[in-house]
C-alpha cells in the first residue's frame, strides 16, 4: 500500500514528524520532489533533527529510505546530513537513490542568490538553494541526472562545455560574475560521481518490485499546497509540484498505487518566505505565538527566518486538502494554542464588497481581507493527553469546528513535537 503525507498550507505543517510516526510501520520512504531548501524537523530518542533532504523516515534500522527522480540532488549536502545523523548515534540509514535524479549544482546556488539580489526589494523570497535555477534547467534539457555521470565522460564533457556557453551569458553579463570553467565544472561532477555511487539504483523498478510484494510505502511531500507552481500562490511557489499527484511521477510509481492521502493541516498558520497570506497577524500578537510555537519557536529549519504568523485558515486550509485529493487530515502544534482566551478562525475572505469561501488566484488574493469566528480557548496544557475524550471540551469543539469547515475526517491529532505525542481520533465525518 502507498500512502502520501503532503501539507496543505504554506509549508511548515509538521510533516516530519507524522512521517516519522507512520514509518515505524513502513518498509519504504520516498522524498519526492523539492531539494535542500526546506527542512522537516522530528524530535525522537536519537534527539532533534532538521532533516531537508532525507525522508524523515530514516530512523528505523527496517526501512529503506530513497531520494526519488523528482528531488533537486544537493550530492555534498546529502552525505552531509547522513554523516551528521552517524554522528548523533542513529544506525547508519539504507539509502537509495534514482539513476534518473538530476543533480543540484554549486552554480545554481550560485545564480539563485544572484538573482534575488538583483530583484532587491521585488524578490521571491528564495532560500538560495538553487532550486529555481535546477529546476529551470531540468526543464530546459541541460542538466545532469546522475546516470550521466557514469556514461561516456567525452559526451559528458561536450555537454559541460555547452551548459556553461549558457551560463557565463548570465554570470558574466547580468550578474557580473567570474565565468565558469568547463574543466572545473567536470571535475565537480566527477567528485559527485564517487560521492553517490554506493546509492545509485533503478529505483522505479525497485519500487515496482516492493509494490509486488505488498510492502508499506510513505511518499514524503515538501512544503505544501499553497506553494505548488499551479496551484499555489503563484509566482511566490516554489518550483516543483508540492501535490500527492505529483508523487507517482516523482517516485516513478503508478499514480492508482496511492491509496491514502494524509495532509497534515496546522492548528494556526505559519509561513517562510514572501506571498498573500490573508490570516497573517503581526506585532505583540505574532511574535507571542511565534515564541510558543512548534519546538523552540516558529523559525525556518533551513534558514532560521522568523515564520510569518497567522490564525488558522480555513479557506486556504479546504483548498489545501482539495487540490491533495486528501482522504484524512492530521492537525498539528494544538498544544501550542492553549495560552489563548480565545481562537479566532478565519472562515471567509471580504473583497470587492463580497464574502467569498473559495481561495481565489493570487490577483484577488492580495486584496483579500479575513472574515474571523472566534471560539473560546481551553485556557490549559494539553500534552501528555493521549486519549481523545479527555482532551477539554473547548479544544475538541475547535478540532471539530475545523474538520467541519475543511471538509475531510481529522484521524490523527499531534499535541506535542514528540513521535508518540499522537492522539488517533474516531472523525465526525
């Protein structure tokens, strides 16, 4: 069976950590898509970790963990992290990865930082992991899946000295930059050669395999709905598909193998990075739930950035779960939210002297104005609660007001940043 975790938001949901929790019950996870530019943090026996390209499903010694085809292969950072997990004493992962991943480069780190530079006030809000740029020329035909490095290194050579005629055009003309060298860009792709080589599989076809012989397999999902080039609050997205749909494609699975569909949903809203995000609150007010939320404050697990902050939204949160195909929600950081006297939710958005329930395209969006109910808070600590009917009557009116409002069965309902702070629910719907 094939399960896909995916956010429904703008990131940040908490998808590592039920990730985490639902491999102890897998044989295989698979990173699907995104690269090195957003993090996963999981607290487990081992510690705290902020996992960015390893599935976050590393952890157990029965796993088999795979960097799918559609993932921008950051090859150093990759060894970086499984090093760094060695270090901390967890059991040295199995790790697979696609003959038919393309490989991130130092130059689209490179030309990433170049660029929002160059757009100053007017950029996108890019962590500068390279991943427009990889993505760019993954499209454009000119970069290098890691199969290419163990063919014929004469064709591999002719195609390094084309890439980088395109390449110096930008560095040295717009960006005033050095030009990059033929030579050296083979050397860096012949070290990578001999970094990735004892990961190096067919995966599509060991995945085929797997799906024979019935095995449990997690698709890991980067970022969230909101972030999708499609769907999401374009152009302020990032540059792959963050949707389940996109999981066969990037695993290299057939797309009527994922069965379940669980979109992690958080209990307020949180966002890195520039875009609409019609909830958002500010000052004294943000930075209160900022300092209390998740593990240790809400702030990017790859850069650091303070989250942007906000009351949870239910429109965005409906479109979320539609546009993933959701068939269960798990909603996480609950606990987070017991400070308050009350909760407001954000069931509506007021342009053009209209209420609308729909989330629109980004041109209306950034006219939009929230339409807030608010619901009395529990006023207490809500971790340690493992069964369901014992959490307060107000936060389980909150849960059901939400379920109500997205639409989809909430099954599981995280209060704690802990693997086994957990409570499985029995939906109202």
């Amino acid at each position: 069976m094939v399960r896909a975790i995916v956010g429904a938001n703008w990131g940040d949901e908490g998808k590592g950590k039920i990730t985490d929790m639902l491999a102890e019950k897998s044989d295989i996870i698979i990173r699907f898509q995104g690269g090195s530019n957003a993090g996963h943090t999981i607290i487990n026996n081992y510690g705290k970790f902020a996992l960015h390209l390893l599935p976050s499903g590393v952890f157990y010694d029965h796993t088999t963990s795979i960097i799918g085809n559609g993932v921008a292969l950051n090859i150093p950072y990759l060894l970086k992290e499984i090093k760094a997990l060695e270090e901390k004493g967890v059991p040295t992962p199995k790790i697979l990865v696609s003959d038919r991943a393309q490989i991130m480069m130092p130059y689209h780190m490179l030309l990433d930082a170049c660029e929002e530079a160059r757009l100053a006030g007017k950029s996108f809000g890019s962590t500068k992991s390279g991943i427009a740029p990889f993505y760019s020329d993954k499209y454009a035909k000119i970069g290098f899946q890691v199969s290419e490095l163990f063919g014929c290194p004469d064709e591999l050579m002719d195609k390094v000295k084309n890439v980088c005629v395109l390449k110096n055009v930008l560095l040295e003309n717009l960006y005033h930059q050095p030009p990059l060298v033929p030579e050296e860009v083979f050397a860096t792709l012949m070290e990578y050669k001999d970094m990735i080589a004892p990961y190096v599989c067919d995966t599509s076809a060991y995945l085929h395999e797997a799906l024979k012989e019935g095995k449990n397999i997690l698709l890991e999902g980067q970022l969230g709905s909101l972030k999708d080039p499609d769907h999401g609050i374009y152009p302020m997205v990032t540059s792959s598909s963050t949707l389940a749909a996109y999981g066969a494609i990037g695993a290299g699975i057939p797309p009527y193998e994922i069965k379940n569909i669980t979109t992690v949903v958080k209990a307020y809203s949180s966002a890195v990075g520039a875009g609409a995000f019609v909830s958002e609150i500010f000052g004294d007010e943000a930075d209160e739930l900022r300092n209390r939320g998740g593990d240790g404050g809400e702030y990017g697990a790859t850069t650091g950035r303070p989250r942007r902050m906000g009351w949870f939204d239910a429109v965005a949160s409906r479109y979320g779960c539609r546009v993933q195909g959701a068939t269960e929600v798990a909603l996480t950081v609950l606990d987070v939210l017991g400070y308050l006297d009350e909760i407001p939710i954000c069931v509506g958005y007021e342009y053009d002297g209209k209420v609308e329930k729909e989330f629109p395209t980004t041109a209306k969006l950034e006219h939009a104005k929230p339409i807030y109910k608010k619901l009395p808070g529990w006023k207490c600590d809500i971790r340690g609660i493992r069964d369901y009917e014992k959490l307060p009557e107000n936060c389980r009116n909150y849960i059901d007001e939400i379920e109500k409002e997205i639409g989809v069965p909430i099954t599981l309902v995280s209060n704690g940043p802990g693997r086994s702070e957990v409570i499985e629910r029995k939906p109202l719907i």
